[in-house]
C-alpha cells in the first residue's frame, strides 16, 4: 500500500495544555514517517461538503522538481 499523506484543517485550539498535548502525540505518532525522504509528486485539496459524505479530489497540483 502507498503511504498518502493528508491534513485535516481545523480552527485554532485555544487550550494551551490541550495544544501541548496534541503536538506531543502528533509529534510521537509521525516521528517514523519523518526520518527517511519520500518522494511527493502531487498536492490535492480534499472537500467534504457535508459531514456525512465522504471526502472528495477538488483539486490536484502537480508538482516539478
């Protein structure tokens, strides 16, 4: 299986200790996928219109070395 990354925007997390601990794990859990290069070809921009549907491509960015 190919690894895809993806990122979910959310708004600011206000909570200073909840922040700190979110970045902890976040930090613990994507260690193992930071210590080697991957090659990254695109960037795509995923909606979800409606919290019951699922994600959707709305746009693909190819990227150039």
């Amino acid at each position: 299986e190919e690894f895809r990354l993806h990122f979910t925007l959310t708004g600011q997390i206000a909570d200073t200790a909840e922040r700190t601990r979110i970045m902890a794990y976040l930090d613990q859990a994507t260690a193992p996928l930071t210590r080697n290069n991957f090659p990254l070809s695109d960037i795509c921009l995923f909606v979800q219109r409606l919290p019951e549907q699922p994600f959707r491509i709305e746009r693909r960015f190819a990227l150039r070395s």
